[in-house]
C-alpha cells in the first residue's frame, strides 16, 4: 500500500490529502451527535426537576382534587358548566349588584352558533347571557333573557310550554334523567315542576319547592336568578339549561330555544365544576411554550392541562428580488438540504388535550410513588415526546401526579439547523481547499514539468549541453526555485567543459600537426639520406604511425566540426536510390577485398538532404562493416521503402553486438572491437552514421542478424510529399 502512495504523482497525492478534509466533517457531525445526546439529558433533568417542583406546589393541597373542583378552560369537555365562588349569599330580588366580579365570567347564547358569542355581540332577536357561582351549600344561577316579548303562563292552559320559560335537565349518577321546568305567571317567584320528556305536562301537581327562582323584567326581556341546593347536584351529576321562547299570545307556539348545553348527537348534559381560583392561577403560572403540563388524580383521570407540544415555525417571506446571487444559491442550497436531511416536523399529532383519563403505564409507576422521565413517540411517529412525572403527596397518601411534556423537536431542529449549516460550510470550504490544492497541484507540477522539460533539451541524448541556463519564469524564489538555480548553475559548469572538450580536437589537431610534421619531414630527409632505411622494420614503424596519428586526428576533428558544417547547409531534393547506386559502384573499386552486393527495391526514392553528408554517412557504414567483415564475404547494401520513410540497410556477416551495447552503438567514443590493429577504431563512425540522420529528420538502429552471424545497420530519411 504504501509502495503505491509513493508512485502517485503530486496531484493525487494532494487530492489524497484534500479528501482527508473530510474527517473534519465527520468530527463536526459526531460532535453535534454527542451535543444532542446531552441537550435531551438536560431537558429530561430540566421537565423533571419542573414536575417535582410543580408537585412541591400541590403537595398536601387535597382540597384541589376535590371531584367537585374544576379548572375552567381546562378540565371536561366544552359542554361542562362551571361554577364560580361567590364572596356572600345572593338575595333572589332579580337584581345583579350583588353577583360581584363574577359576571365577567358571563357567558352569552345567539343561537347562531352552537355554543356560546362573544360578550361584544349584541343580537336584535332572542339571545340569553348565563353566569353560574356558588356559596357555601347553595348553587346560583343568573339567566338574561334578551326577548322582545314577554308571554307569561295562562293558568287557563293544562300544558306548561306555553309560555317563555327555562328547562333544566338533570342527569344522575346513575343515568337517570329529571325534566324541570321554571314558569311564570307574573313577575316575581317563579313555579318549578318536575314534567315528563316532552316538557309538558307535570309529573306531580304540585310545584317542587327544592329549588327557589325570581323573575324579573328588563328593558330588554327579563332576568331570572335561580338557587339549587348542591346536594341535589351531586359531585357526578350533569346539568343542561334551555331558555324557551314564546311570542304569540294566542297560538302560544314555541318560536325559539337556546340552550347552554347543547344536546347534540351522542352528547350529554354537561357537568357542573366548581372553580378553583387556586389551581387556575397556579396552572396559568405554569404554562410555558412548547410544553405541556398535566395533573392526574389519583384515579388516573386528567384533572388538568396546560400548554401545548407544537409550535408552527414562522419564517420570513424570501423575497428573491432583494437578495444577492450568492444568498439566493445558499437559499437554494438550505431548501436542497432540508429535503435531503431529516428536518423534525412543525406539526405533529399526540393525546388530544381533552382526554378524561390517561391509562399509560408510566403515569401508573408515578402514583405508586416513583419519579419517572422516558422518551416516547407521538401518535403519528413523526416526533419523540419526553415525558417527565412526579408524584403530588399528602398526610392521606398520594394525591396524583404531575406530567410534564415536551417535545425534542426544539432539540432536533436545533441539530438541523447545526447538521445543514455545518454541511454548507463544509462543502464550500472543502470545495474551496480542494480547488486551492488542484490549483496548487497544477501549478507545482507545471512548474516541475517544464523544469523537467527545459532540462531535457538543455543536454542532449548524448551528454552536450546545448543551453547553459533555465529561463528566470522557471524557479521563483521558493524551494523549487532554488533547485532550477542548481541546475543551472551545474548546466553552467557543464557548458563550460562542453565547450572545452569540443574545442579539445582542433587544439589537438592544431597543437600535434607540427611535431607530426616534423617527425614527417625527418623520417623523409632520412629515407633520402640513408637508401638502406627505407626497408628497415624500424623505419616503416614510425610511418604507420605518423600516419595512424594523422588517421585519428582527421576522425576527431571529423565528428567535432560535422554538426557545424550541417548547420550551414542548404538541403535539395534527391533521388536516395540513384545516389546509393552511385557510390556503391565506386566502392568495388575501391574496395580490393571486399565484395558488394547492391539491392534497390524501389525507384526513386525522393528525400530532402544533402547528397554529400548522406554519402559520408553511407561511407561509414560501409567502413564499418569492410572492418568486421571476414575477406571475401559479401556486404550487401539494400534501398527500400517502409512505412513513408526510405531506408538505407548494410548487412555484413562477423561478429554480433553484445546486447549490453546496442542501445550505445551510435555514442561517441563506443567501440565492440577492431580486426585490423594497423587502423584506429575510435568509435566515432556510428556516431556520425547518428549525426547525419538525425539531420535528415530520421533515425538509425542496428540489429544482429538471424540468418547468419552478423550485423545489420539501417537508416530511416522521410520520403518528401
């Protein structure tokens, strides 16, 4: 593995290092998870330090759950009738000065709705205004009846609904329902009977003297102020009132009927609470956003609720006109988001708040005496609730238990709203620092690369130094930059003895014709001087090598001022074909030992060059095979077109290159061997061969033969178009 992370080039291993980023994501994310965890133990601790702090409250107060004590807007269904404390008797004159404060807690019937208006409205028509109190063992009720005509009751008439009047249905315990009926005759006390269900006719006849009534007329109707015994109630009993009216004194029809408790399908009279300042204030001191708050009796049943679970979230209209391009796509990306991440939602559906009775098992653990908070799912499974309880204790036992709900929706909304902000932040920083790093990348390896590349062609193939300096652009100041002022300074020192050793030939040349022209000259006079030397072993000796010594100066001096004499000259087309004929035919006269085989396999062969170098390089490879070509074997020179080039082979049988040198064959100073010791071998032949090909555009290789032992050397020129 780590083998291969070396071979990356430095792109890959900085995108490497860009996608290690991500680890810094993933500690974000774990840490918002860690973050979550202990925000929800918080608000465990939190609603359960509130529920035992609430029960603190109740505790020993069990005049609170009295079953006959309600919380108005709080406890029972909309149908229950509520009673409040009355500071002193009411005297039963038809007057309300004496009702007190209590009739801002009038409730008022239009009959337009099913329940009750508000106190603003004020009908033309028949509309009733009804406020319940208590005091002591008496239940007080006020009727305003808002009737544009009174109708007393004829005594004349055997039926009782014949006149305006109000119904009064009780329920008992036990399911048993009593029909009252409240008549008048004139203003004053009022006649109270007990009927059958058609509201007609009485079931005794004589009126009831339980409950007490006094009728009075208004301005606007009539007022009626009514008293029951609340032994007659009972604690579990239900109460409905209905105000009956009846304009027409002749037909006596019954032209309309309000009720204060509706008796709608499958619904019951409602049951009469008596109110609790106390626990009201209490409870209203309790409410808190996105809480709910429950007290059980000890019976499990819902003696009240405060609050509420969800909350919708208000957000501001986006008004795309307003915002700039960038905050637009970061709005576009929030909305990508928030579909593609799990958002907790605004709404959810839970235990309606106006359940009776709440069977959980956790409130059972409660009123055993246990505190208790555990998380559980909504009703829908859309939100998870945290429910913390504490029991409510007294001398007498335990007296209940209060709940205290809340969603962690505020919690998961608050991990949202961390989770998609920190994944946009994360995703443009990371595309910023990965953009950064492939800019960085690209630039750095750019830089290498031509560093790279202007150090190749300052050095040739083999070894000559052509510039002597990298361009300034190349290495700023900075660490690479420093590596290409390395470079060129060695390209300095190495251009220097470049030169130097390409000036080395001419000097030589220059500096060893002199001495060679004298020991010339010399060993001429003394031929002259002396006949007899002229055959003396001696005397031949120093002329074969004065001249070996002219021989290698003219190859050194050859292969230093070629590619100069190159330079300057001009190119022509030429026929490669007719002129390798050419100078292969002089090469049989000029070769004594040697035998030429000649094989031109198309005709022309058109190439733009120069017919003198092409024929230099022509002479050395020929030299070259004639020196290890064994006498009288034949060397054979083939003219053929491959491929769009026109290729020159020369084939000679002898000694095979060692595989160790055929990739240097064609570099100065290379040298396999030599077969005859009277001629210098340098090793410069191929490497003009090189140079002269090279020139024309080509390339030059050399292969051992298959047929037989040998050598085969062959040179590749473009053909023009």
């Amino acid at each position: 593995m780590f083998k291969t992370l070396r071979s990356l080039s430095i792109k890959s291993k900085l995108t490497w290092i860009a996608l290690a980023l991500l680890i810094i994501p993933w500690m974000g994310y774990q840490y918002v998870q860690e973050m979550r965890g202990f925000l929800l133990r918080g608000q465990q601790d939190a609603q359960l330090l509130a529920a035992n702090g609430i029960a603190t409250v109740l505790n020993d107060r069990s005049e609170l759950f009295n079953p006959t004590t309600g919380v108005q807007e709080l406890l029972g269904d909309r149908n229950d009738l509520y009673a409040h404390a009355l500071g002193n008797t009411i005297q039963l004159d038809g007057q309300v000065s004496d009702w007190g404060e209590i009739l801002d807690q009038t409730n008022y019937y239009t009959g337009q709705t099913n329940f009750s208006c508000d106190a603003e409205d004020d009908p033309d028509g028949f509309s009733l205004a009804n406020v319940i109190g208590y005091y002591k063992d008496d239940l007080y009720v006020l009727f305003e009846v808002n009737d544009d005509v009174l109708v007393y009751r004829d005594l004349n008439r055997l039926q009782l609904d014949t006149s305006d009047q109000i119904r009064i249905l009780l329920q008992l315990p036990n399911g048993e329902l009593r029909h009252y009926l409240l008549v008048a005759r004139a203003p004053g006390r009022m006649s109270i009977y007990l009927v059958d269900e058609d509201w007609k006719l009485p079931l005794k006849g004589e009126a009831i003297t339980t409950f007490i009534a006094e009728l009075a007329e208004t301005p606007w109707g009539y007022r009626i102020e009514l008293r029951i015994p609340r032994n007659v109630i009972g604690t579990r009993s239900r109460l409905g009132y209905f105000a009956v009216d009846v304009d027409d004194t002749e037909s006596r029809e019954i032209t309309g009927t309000l009720s204060t408790s509706p008796r709608e399908a499958g619904s019951e009279p409602g049951q009469v609470l008596l109110n609790s300042p106390e626990l009201t204030k209490i409870l209203k001191a309790l409410d808190r956003p996105q809480s709910r708050i429950w007290i059980l009796d000890n019976q499990q049943r819902v003696r009240a609720v405060v609050g509420g679970l969800s909350t919708p979230l208000v957000q501001e209209p986006i008004n795309g006109t307003e915002l700039s391009i960038f905050a637009r796509q970061f709005r576009r990306a929030e909305a990508f988001f928030d579909d593609l991440l799990k958002r907790p939602p605004d709404q959810f559906v839970d235990v309606p708040r106006d359940v009776t009775y709440r069977p959980d098992k956790i409130f059972t653990r409660i009123l055993k005496g246990e505190p208790v908070v555990q998380a559980r799912p909504s009703l829908d499974q859309k939100a998870q609730i945290i429910v913390a309880g504490y029991p409510i204790r007294s001398a007498e036992g335990i007296l209940g238990a209060v709940i205290v709900e809340q969603s962690s929706n505020a919690i998961m909304a608050e991990q949202f709203s961390l989770l998609r902000n920190l994944t946009l932040v994360t995703i443009f920083v990371f595309a910023f620092v990965l953009f950064a790093l492939l800019v960085f990348a690209w630039r750095l390896t750019a830089r290498i690369r031509r560093l790279h590349t202007t150090t190749e062609k300052a050095i040739t193939a083999e070894g000559r130094v052509l510039e002597d300096r990298i361009p300034a652009r190349t290495y700023p100041r900075d660490e690479l930059g420093d590596l290409g002022r390395s470079i060129t300074s060695m390209l300095t020192r190495l251009s220097g003895y470049t030169r130097y050793l390409e000036g080395m030939p001419d000097t030589l040349a220059h500096e060893l014709n002199n001495p060679l022209n004298v020991v010339s000259s010399s060993l001429e006079i003394l031929e002259n001087e002396l006949p007899g030397v002229a055959t003396n072993k001696h005397m031949q000796r120093a002329q074969n090598g004065v001249s070996r010594l002219r021989a290698i100066l003219t190859a050194l001096t050859e292969a230093a001022n070629l590619e100069e004499a190159m330079r300057d000259e001009v190119k022509e087309r030429i026929d490669l074909s007719a002129l390798v004929s050419e100078v292969v035919d002089g090469y049989n006269s000029g070769y004594d030992n040697s035998v030429f085989h000649l094989q031109v396999e198309a005709q022309p062969l058109w190439v733009n060059g120069s017919a003198d170098h092409i024929a230099q390089m022509l002479d050395k490879l020929v030299d070259n095979a004639v020196q290890f070509s064994p006498r009288g074997h034949p060397i054979v020179v083939r003219v053929r077109e491959r491929a769009g080039n026109a290729e020159i082979m020369v084939l000679n049988e002898g000694p095979q290159i060692p595989d160790n040198l055929r990739e240097r064959i064609f570099d100065p100073m290379v040298s396999y061997g030599k077969t005859n010791a009277k001629q210098s071998h340098l090793g410069l032949g191929l490497f003009v061969v090189r140079l002269i090909s090279e020139y024309h555009h080509g390339s030059a290789w050399v292969e051992n033969r298959t047929d037989v032992g040998g050598v085969a050397v062959t040179v590749a020129i473009p053909l023009m178009r």
